[in-house]
C-alpha cells in the first residue's frame, strides 16, 4: 500500500494494460493510452467523456506552460483502490 491508501499491487489491470512503478509515480499504459497515478490524482492522456464530472480537461496553454507532454487530463480526488479499479476499467475499456 502506497502513503495515499491505495495498493496498487492489489488491482486487477484491464486486459493487455501494463503498469510502470517509480518513486513518484505509477504508470499504466496500453498502446498510446496513458494514465499516470501522482498520490490521489491520475492524469490522463486521452480524456474521455466516461470519467464524467470527475475529469479536468487542461488548457492549451496550461499544457504548453506546465511543459505537460502528452497529459490532457486529470482524475483528482482517487479514495482507494477499488475507485481506482472502476476508473481505469472506464478508461482502458
């Protein structure tokens, strides 16, 4: 279990997604599909409208400005793991 409640270890990644662990982050990708998990935020490369309310599209320029690369989007506010599981099982459907 990571500081922020989630056990990343303990999910059940969507068919063919692969997951990346490093000191700050935790990635999962499939293809060009990313989501990387940053404490209780999960940015998102491809922000789609099945992650509802929950979802904040950046700004062109935000994504200029905060030198971003290919990140769009971001999940804030993650409780644990099972909310994790439900939004990556949207996102990588």
């Amino acid at each position: 279990m990571t500081k922020t409640g989630i056990a990343v270890a303990d999910l059940r990644l969507p068919k063919n997604v692969a997951m990346n662990k490093t000191k700050t982050a935790v990635t999962f990708y499939r293809g060009t599909k990313k989501a990387v998990l940053k404490g209780r935020a999960l940015e998102v490369t491809n922000p789609i409208k099945e992650l509802g309310k929950r979802l904040r599209k950046y700004s062109q320029d935000v994504i200029e400005n905060c030198h971003l690369g290919s990140i769009r989007g971001v999940v804030s506010g993650i409780e644990n793991t099972v909310d994790l599981q439900k939004i990556l099982t949207k996102y990588f459907k």
